[in-house]
C-alpha cells in the first residue's frame, strides 16, 4: 500500500509539473532521469537479483527504439502500440539470448552479452528500410490531449512506465521468483540442489529484463524526432543501466531507483554546466567510489548507518 | 531388506584423461544407513555429484525410486526426493536461516500452487518445525552469514531436509567440528533416519562412519575397494592399504 501511494504521489509530481512548468528543458532532461530509471531497473532484475552482470543493455534498449521506429514509419502506429511491439521484440531477444548465453557464468556471460550489442548494431548498420548507418528522420504527430507539447508528453508517459517497471521489478523480488534469483546469485548450485530451475528462472529474468529495456528505449525515437545506430547502441547506456544499481543498491527494488535519479541528475547537471563528455567521467568516478567505500550501495549504506545507530 | 532405492549400476566419469569414477555400482535399499568412504581424490564427492545431478556420469545408469534419473537436471533429481549437504557449506548469504529452507518449500513442496500469504505462511511454519528439529530455531532471522561452523553444517542438512527427501546425501557434514559436536549432527541423522530418510554418509571420521552405517563401501582411485558391515571394513587389508599406503 506505501508503495502505491509513493508511486502515485511521484506520478502525480510528474503530471502537476507537466502542467505548470513552462520550460521545456527540465521535461528534457527529466525524460532522460526517467529513462535511466527504467533501464536500470530492468537491469537489476538479471544483474542484481541473479547476480549476472550483464553489458547488453543497448541491445535490448536498441531493438525497443528500432521496432517503434520502423513500425511508425510503416503503419504509423500510436505510441502505445510502440511500446507493445518494442517490449515483444526486446523480450523475445531476451529469451533467446538467456537460452543461448545464460549456461555461460561471470567474465564469459559479460562477453557474450558485449557481442549482442554488436551484432544488433550491425544488423540495423546494414538494414537501409531502418535509416542504415545514417539514420531515420522521423515526423512527430501532434501531441494528444490534454498535453500541448510532444516532450511534455513523453515525460508523463515516462514517468509511468518508470512506475510499471518499478512495481514488475517489486513483485519479482518479493515473490518466490525473486527468492530464487536470490539463491541463484548466492549460490547456484545448492540453488539447482534445492528444487530451483536455474536456467528457466534465468531465461525469464533475462525475458522480463530485456523487454523493459525495450520499454525504455520505445520513445526515444519520438522524443529525438532521429534514430542512428551509433547513438543508440552506445555503450554509454549499458554503463550507466549498471552504474545506477551499483551506486543506489543492487539488493531491492529502491536501489535502481535511486541510482539511477542520483546518477542522470548529476550528469544532467554536469552536461549544462561543464561539458558532455565529462558525463562518462562523472559515471567512472562515482563508480569506483561506490563500488571501493560501500559496495551494497547507498540503501547498503543506510541500512548500516540504522544499524550501528539502534546499538 | 527394503526395496531398493538407488541403483548405481556401472557409473564412469573421467576428466579429461584422469579417470574419477570406473565402473562403480552399488545399491541403496529404501531407509538405510549407508557409508562411502575412501581417501582424498578416491572418487566420493564425484560420485555423489553424479547422483545428485550436479555433474553428469560418462557411462552407467542410476535409478531412483524405479526411475532412470541420469539424464535429469539437479532440480528435477531434488524434487523426485534426492537431497543433499554440501563439503563446503553453500548457504544463500543474502538471506536469513529461516529464507535458506523456504528457497526449497517453495520450488519443491509447495510447487505450482499460487504463492498466497497463507501458503507462505504455511511454508514458514514448516521451515520453523525442521529447524526446531535440527536446532536452529534460535537463529531463524539470523543472516546465514554470521553462523558458526556447527550452525552451517545443520542449515545445510535443514535445508536439505526442507525439500522433504527420501534420500539425504550427507557430504562430510562433520568435518571441522568439534567431538561435541561431531555427536550433535551424528544425532540428528540417526533421529532424520529413524523418520524414514535413507542416509548416505561420507565422511572421513571413521568413529562417526562405523557408528552410523550399517553397511560401508570403500573407494580408492574410483573404483570400489571392498564393501561389507563396518566390522569387515576396518579389517579389510585394502582399506587400510588404502588409507595408509601400506
């Protein structure tokens, strides 16, 4: 019930502020802390749960913004049916990537998830209906109502999905699936031992994953009017999907959350007031920070401080 | 005699060119308190693993209970009644004793059925009943990272017994320990037994072995060396060439 209630007053934030703000900037800027929320929350799901650390992130946020794309320009789809087909896309590349890559543990499994940006990229790099390596220029429609701006739009829509993930990522971490992503993490074979199907549970968090990833990436194309693959399928997402765990906490659902509002913020911040390219250094440094001095992250950190203090 | 419950029949495994297991076949009747002992690398944990499902055999056949259980995962080996304790004690870190044997309530007991707060709950009153058994209810909220030696080997056979098995596999669950000790986890075997689980122990304390089993194979270089009563195995002059080098 508290949970409802924080995800409605947050949500309620996002549409009062989308209704009194005027500059389009903060709305910007806002969809992108909203973005980061949902990947990496869906990256916790297989990262953080299952403890598979996984790269791939572009690849399923690439595929998400792609499959909206294409069927825009072929059918004109509404947005939401965008989001529908880039989730099916994305979790169907989740599941058939889980069943091909999730045998492989640590280091390998990494790897393996590195080469799938690859090849998609590759793929859309070559495929000249998707805009090849030059890209698509896409033609907005006129917002719907009540909003009066496209990116204000997008913002709430964000701002929602972010809700959605966030509550897919809860019910999984509290529910018997979650235990056993948990025992897969501590342990995987007294996992197996233990009655849990490692790899179909596996293959499911790497399915439910990827397609809120591709959630994540179904209205960038509409939100940069543009899609390329170099931009799309940049590395910088899957870092910044696995940095916002690792600093908010990778443990529960909060984590990502906090992460990833503390972490888009700051390069947010960083971006108007110095440069953009100091945004990876930003991620780099806060990065090692967190993983050296508090390696459970900022809820780790709070839990201890709650802890030492009721001594 | 009971029937039989496990059917080792001709199990080979070989890594790479080192030969772990040869040929080894054995037979387990239901309720049973059996030994498998042999010196370092002789082949006990390979076999067991092989049993369990955690490595697959090369050659041979091993049924459970009249199934044919070789080509099965681990987890489908668990849910038909194999379970086991680990050498090293695996416990799930993160979470608490009690959470360690809901992770098997849920997957193999209470399996398919809606996860609801009364089945949870349900769940929850089990996994309190096994620690009582075991005596751990002390430490059920306490995180399975801060238990003493003696307290892992117990979680680990909790949680096996969380899966409610027909068979126990019990991987050196003494080791470690101290004598006290020793003789706190030997009583809660005979008492897991004595409810009517088939134990298999491998262990290298011989007192506890020769008290527990009723009957004791002897490994050495993957293949059995002798097998009998554990008056007949301590004078076997294999054994003792196999453990002395005599």
């Amino acid at each position: 019930m508290k949970f409802w209630v924080s995800a409605g007053i947050a949500f309620a934030l996002a549409v009062i502020a989308a209704a009194t703000l005027k500059n389009e900037y903060y709305f910007f800027a806002g969809y992108t802390v909203l973005m980061f929320v949902v990947l990496a929350t869906a990256w916790n799901i297989l990262g953080g749960y299952a403890g598979y650390v996984n790269f791939g992130t572009p690849a399923f946020f690439g595929l998400g913004a792609y499959t909206a794309a294409v069927l825009f320009k072929a059918t004109a789809a509404p947005l939401a049916l965008q989001i529908l087909a880039a989730a099916t896309m994305s979790g169907l590349l989740g599941c058939a990537a889980g069943l091909l890559t999730l045998r492989l543990r640590g280091i390998f499994f990494a790897i393996a998830t590195i080469a799938l940006v690859v090849i998609i990229e590759t793929l859309f790099n070559n495929w000249r209906y998707a805009g090849g390596a030059t890209g698509l220029q896409l033609l907005r429609p006129p917002p719907t109502a009540p909003f009066e701006s496209y990116v204000k739009m997008l913002f709430v829509l964000m701002a929602a999905l972010a809700v959605a993930a966030v509550a897919i990522a809860r019910y999984i971490e509290r529910s018997w699936i979650g235990r056993g992503l948990r025992a897969i993490r501590d342990s995987e074979e007294a996992a197996e031992c233990s009655g849990v199907p490692t790899l179909r549970l596996k293959v499911f968090a790497c399915t439910v994953s990827g397609a809120l990833m591709g959630v994540g990436g179904a209205t960038m194309p509409m939100y940069l009017s543009f899609i390329e693959p170099a931009s799309t399928f940049n590395l910088n997402y899957a870092i910044g999907a696995l940095a916002s765990p690792m600093i908010g906490g990778t443990a529960g659902y909060l984590g990502p959350v906090i992460g990833a509002i503390l972490l888009s913020t700051i390069q947010q911040v960083v971006t108007v007031t110095i440069s953009s390219e100091m945004n990876v250094m930003v991620v780099g440094v806060l990065l090692v920070v967190f993983v050296v001095a508090a390696p459970e992250g900022i809820l780790g950190l709070i839990k201890k401080w709650t802890r030492s203090s009721s001594r | 005699m009971d029937k039989i419950l496990l059917k080792i029949e001709g199990v080979s495994k070989h890594f790479g060119g080192f030969s772990a297991l040869d040929g080894v076949s054995i037979a387990i009747a239901g309720g049973e308190r059996f030994g498998l002992i042999g010196p370092n690398g002789s082949g006990k944990t390979t076999l067991i693993n092989c049993v369990a499902g955690s490595l697959r055999h090369d050659a041979g056949s091993i049924v459970f209970d009249g199934e044919e259980v070789s080509r099965l995962p681990a987890y489908q080996r668990t849910r038909r009644g194999i379970a086991r304790s680990f050498q090293i004690p695996r416990p799930f870190a993160s979470m608490s004793v009690l959470e360690n044997l809901m992770v098997p309530l849920e997957y193999v007991v209470h399996r398919g059925l809606v996860v609801t707060g009364k089945t949870e709950a349900q769940a929850q009153d089990e996994a309190m009943a096994i620690l009582r058994d075991i005596g751990l209810a002390e430490k059920a909220v306490t995180p399975s990272n801060r238990l003493s030696q003696v307290e892992l080997r117990k979680l680990e056979l909790a949680r096996a017994m969380a899966a409610r098995p027909q068979l126990l596999i019990s991987d050196e669950a003494m080791a470690g320990l101290s004598s006290n000790e020793v003789s706190e986890v030997l009583e809660i075997l005979f008492k897991l037994n004595a409810s009517g689980i088939t134990i298999i122990m491998i262990e290298h304390i011989m007192q506890a072995v020769m008290k527990f089993s009723q009957r004791i194979v002897c490994l050495d270089a993957g293949r059995i060396i002798c097998e009998g009563t554990p008056a007949s195995i301590v004078q076997n002059p294999d054994v003792q060439r196999a453990y002395l080098g005599a």
